[in-house]
C-alpha cells in the first residue's frame, strides 16, 4: 500500500506542478512579488527539486503545505480536517444501502421470474443507469421545494438540524448501491439455490429457508464482498458533484476549486486524502473473504 501510495502521489504531483500557470497568478501581485513568493515556495527550481522539497516537508516535518487560494494562509492539513466529517457523514448511505440491497435481492431470487422479481429488477435498472444527481434533483423538488424538507445543508443550525439536512443527500447516494447489491445478491443466489450442495443438505432435512441462510446467503457473500466494499470510494466520488448540489462543505466540493485555482498543495492533499481510502477499501476486500468464508485464507498453510 505505501509503495502504490508513493507511486500515485509521485505521478500527481508532477502532472498537477506541470500543468500550464502559477498559483501566484494574480493581477493585483507585482511581478516582483510573485518572484519573492515563488521563490520561498521553491517555484523557480527545477521540478525535481520541488519534488524534493515537498518529499522532504511531508514525510520529515509532517508539513502539507499551505492553502494559497481556498482559504487563504490556512495550513492544508486544518482545510482537510474541517471538511472530511461532512464527506464521511454521506457515508451513511451504504448503511442504508447494504441491508436494503440484501434484502432486495434475496427477494428477487427466491419470487425468480414472478411478479416481484420483475418489478425489482426493473428498479434496479433505473437506480443504476440514472446519475445520483438526477435523483438529487428529483429530491429537491418533491421533498424539499413540495414537501418542504432542506433544500441545502444548515451549515449553521444544531447538530439534529445538519443531520435532518444531510436526509435528501445520503438517499440521493444511496440507491445506486441499493440497486448494485440487490442485483449482484439476486444473481448468486440463484446460481447458489441450483446447486448440488443446497440440493443435499435439503435432502437430510433441512428447510428450504435454514438452507438458504446457513449455506446459501453466506457463500454468495463470498463474491459480494468486492462490490460492496469499494462502494465506498464510488460514493466519494459521487459526493463531488452532490456537496455542490446540496452547499455540503466536504472535502469534494474542493477538489474541482482547488484544481482551477491552482492550489497545488490542497490538491496533492485531497488526492492523498482519496488515495488512503481506495487503498484501504482494496485491503478491507483481500481480508473480507476470511471473515466471511473461514474456509478461505490467504497464503494457506504448509500443506497447501
């Protein structure tokens, strides 16, 4: 992980500093100010060395720079750290997401090819080829402008208030992974219900509902697990286009501000903000499988 992790920070930060202009660009500075300022930011060296100089800061003094634009003499790490609990409070959706897309598609697979299993099915089918901003909008309007619900987040009321208004943004997110596991979920179950070994362990008695949840459920977890896992970086990127929608101040409303303001330092943060995550959840995957399937284990023993 630290190895990818150096890799992706490397490449970002060379393609960010390579990108045409200077996050001292500003009609109001003198040319000799911004020769004064580029020069104690290590600008006006060869980009090795400014990649020196950021290696050197980062990893030795645990410096992330400053933030020159967004907030202004604010230390990039403090920016970071204001924003990051409102975009892992969007997070709830996969809370919500998981026992709804389960219990969806164990649904769909045990009514396969009725009534039920149709009308699933094709809700899955519009969950996931419509945007997460659509759904947003259409949330907008019903719940908030007809319903009246919070159209934006209250960045300024009490804590019950911020989460009443976080409601339209996490269903917003939440019903592309609802429709993602319920049609995985739904998929495996029926291969699994088809079976020899469900088969046989209803043939010594067990009921078609106990088989289903000691055998089938579990192991069709199994394959689950790298879907479910990584929605969690699928909803963070999801997230930039819903904290604008919904004036969320998260750490994706940022991002696209940060890269047309030439923020370099926020941006190389944000992107090692993102980077931990997908890394981790790509972790979390590999040690799932134990978790879910004992039988399952990574390396083996001697003996194979």
């Amino acid at each position: 992980m630290l190895l990818t992790l150096f890799i992706i920070v490397s490449i970002g930060f060379f393609v960010i500093r390579l990108m045409p202009g200077s996050p001292f660009d500003d009609p109001d500075y003198s040319p000799e100010l911004v020769q004064m300022l580029e020069e104690k930011a290590h600008l006006h060296e060869p980009i090795a060395v400014q990649y020196y100089y950021f290696l050197r800061d980062l990893v030795l003094k645990g410096d992330w720079g400053i933030s020159l634009k967004i907030a202004p003499s604010q230390p990039v790490f403090q920016v970071l750290k204001d924003r990051i609990p409102y975009s892992m409070a969007l997070h709830v959706s996969i809370l919500i997401s998981i026992p709804l897309g389960m219990i969806a598609g164990t649904i769909a697979a045990l009514h396969k090819a009725k009534l039920v299993d149709h009308v699933v099915s094709f809700l899955v089918i519009i969950c996931i080829s419509v945007p997460s901003f659509v759904f947003a909008s259409l949330l907008q309007y019903l719940l908030a402008f007809k319903g009246g619900m919070p159209i934006i987040f209250n960045a300024t009321g009490t804590t019950g208030e911020k989460w009443y208004s976080l409601i339209l943004p996490i269903l917003a997110l939440s019903f592309s992974p609802i429709a993602t596991i319920t049609r995985y979920l739904r998929g495996e179950l029926i291969e699994t219900m088809s079976s020899e070994y469900l088969l046989l362990a209803k043939t010594k008695g067990l009921s078609r509902a106990k088989a289903i949840v000691r055998h089938a459920f579990r192991n069709s977890l199994v394959p689950l697990a790298p879907v479910i896992i990584p929605m969690f970086t699928h909803i963070m990127s999801g997230s930039l286009v819903i904290e604008r929608i919904f004036s969320i101040p998260g750490v994706g409303g940022i991002m696209t501000k940060s890269i047309n303001a030439y923020d370099h330092w926020l941006t190389i943060a944000i992107l090692i903000f993102y980077s931990v995550i997908n890394l981790a959840t790509i972790l979390i995957v590999d040690i799932s499988y134990a978790l879910i399937d004992p039988r399952i284990r990574l390396g083996g023993d001697k003996n194979g």
